[in-house]
C-alpha cells in the first residue's frame, strides 16, 4: 500500500531522532499512526522510521530538516504533502539550550534558537491546523518545560520566556480551537534522561540531580499522550515536578531567583 492511500493517520514530530521525541514517535506508531520524522540527523530519522515500521507495521519516513532556518517549516510541510499525505499530529519537540550568557555567543546561535523553538514550531502549526480543523480532528502537542514557570535567572537566557511562550500560545490555541474536535497540548517536563543535558553543556548539574527526581522519556511522554486523550491543555509530568511548578508559580520571586542563582553560580559554565 502506498503512503498516500494508508487509511492510517499521519503524526509529524520534530526533534525525532533522539530522547522525547523518539518516544514520541514510538508512541504513536503503537498507536497505529505512520510518522513523519523530522530532524538533522538523517542516519537516526532513517533508521528509526525502519525499526518502527517493521515493529508496527506502519508507514514511517525522515523529513531532513533544520528547524533553525528560517521558514524551515515550510519545506517540512511541502515534503509530506509531497507524499500525498495531510498531518493529524503535529509534535513541537525539537530544540535545545544554550548555557552561557546572551552575548557569550553569537547573535545567529540566538536567532537560531528563537527559529527552533518558537517561529517555526508556530509556523508548523499554522500550516497544518486548517487541515484539522476541516476534518474535525486532529493533535497538536507542544513540548515545554518546567523552566517556563521560573523566573529569570543568568545562563540560559531565552530559555525560560520561549518556553513560557510555548505555554501562553498553546493555552490561546486550545481556546481558538474548542469545539473544532482539535486538542492541544503542551507538556512541561522537568529532567529527563536524553542526550538533551550532554549536547547543551550541563551535563555535572544533571549527575548531580538525585535519581529520583528524573523521568524516563517514555514517562513524559506516556502522560503527555493520556493529557491530550482527554483534552488537558497544560501537564507536568511526574509528582514531584508538580510540586516544583506549584513552588516556582507561588513562592515570592525574591526566593526563587535567589535559589536559581545560586545553582546557577555553583555550576556556572563560561562563555
């Protein structure tokens, strides 16, 4: 059977090569969904949509992308219609971190992240919403973070307001598109074991972290899924980040900047 009869429903996930969003795209292929994998690394994408195809019997494919460029999204979306196929999940996983101050690195690594995490996560969604909206269906899900409930801290300077955005804009999204039969989603997560911590430089915080604090990508993504199956807008994954988010939302911000930059100062990381 060819990609553009499959009676199957089409997920696309960014980010799928690795950590949350492999998960993400083994999930829904045991759901029964054909993927659309898109990320830089070919060789993963690739050899992940031909394990998941041969496990689930669906149809899975790369889309090679660098969500960093501009209008990115555009080309991701132009490659699965170019399959013949329409997008029922949207997953917003792919980004990254940058561990050092605002001027500590380029201006393009900053616009980059911005582009990865924000502008053409966004621009996939427009894409593909009036498609779902048509067929009165269809999942969008977001991934945030913990970060998006703390205040402002050195390091990591984007990082908490672009994921505070993630939740903004996926709580608007949710109530534009109530009664559309289109639900949304965005899922903060707090430490997760991915490659995630290695890429971005912080790894001897995350060693440090006590075991038990940490979520396998699985877990997340297991109540990221059961949090869009019944129409949750915002979910913390794991007991004790719900706790942390209810502190970082209502302990006085004076603590909670005081409590971050001193994590921050003990492992501060040069520019």
């Amino acid at each position: 059977m060819s990609a553009a009869a499959s009676p199957r429903p089409l997920a696309l996930i960014t980010g799928a090569s690795a950590g949350i969003g492999a998960a993400f795209a083994k999930a829904y292929a045991a759901r029964g969904h054909d993927l659309a994998l898109a990320a830089r690394r070919v060789d993963r994408l690739e050899t992940l949509a031909a394990e998941l195809s041969a496990a689930y019997g669906i149809e899975a494919f790369a889309v090679p992308a660098d969500l960093a460029e501009f209008e990115a999204h555009a080309a991701v979306l132009a490659a699965v219609a170019a399959r013949g196929r329409s997008v029922d999940v949207l997953v917003n996983n792919a980004g990254f971190s940058i561990a050092q101050s605002f001027t500590g690195v380029s201006w393009d690594r900053q616009r980059a992240f911005l582009m990865t995490l924000v502008v053409n996560a966004c621009g996939l969604a427009y894409g593909v919403i009036p498609g779902m909206v048509a067929q009165g269906r269809g999942a969008i899900v977001n991934v945030g973070s913990l970060a998006a409930f703390a205040p402002g801290v050195a390091g990591h300077s984007l990082y908490p307001g672009a994921k505070s955005l993630t939740v903004k804009w996926s709580q608007a999204l949710a109530a534009e598109l109530k009664g559309t039969g289109v639900r949304v989603t965005v899922t903060c997560p707090g430490f997760t074991l991915t490659e995630f911590a290695e890429a971005n430089g912080t790894k001897a915080v995350m060693d440090e972290a006590p075991r038990r604090f940490f979520q396998t990508a699985e877990q997340v993504v297991a109540a990221t899924l059961a949090a869009n199956d019944r129409g949750q807008v915002v979910v913390v994954p794991g007991l004790h980040n719900k706790m942390a988010a209810t502190l970082l939302r209502y302990l006085p911000e004076r603590l909670v900047i005081a409590i971050l930059t001193q994590a921050s100062a003990k492992y501060h990381l040069e520019d």
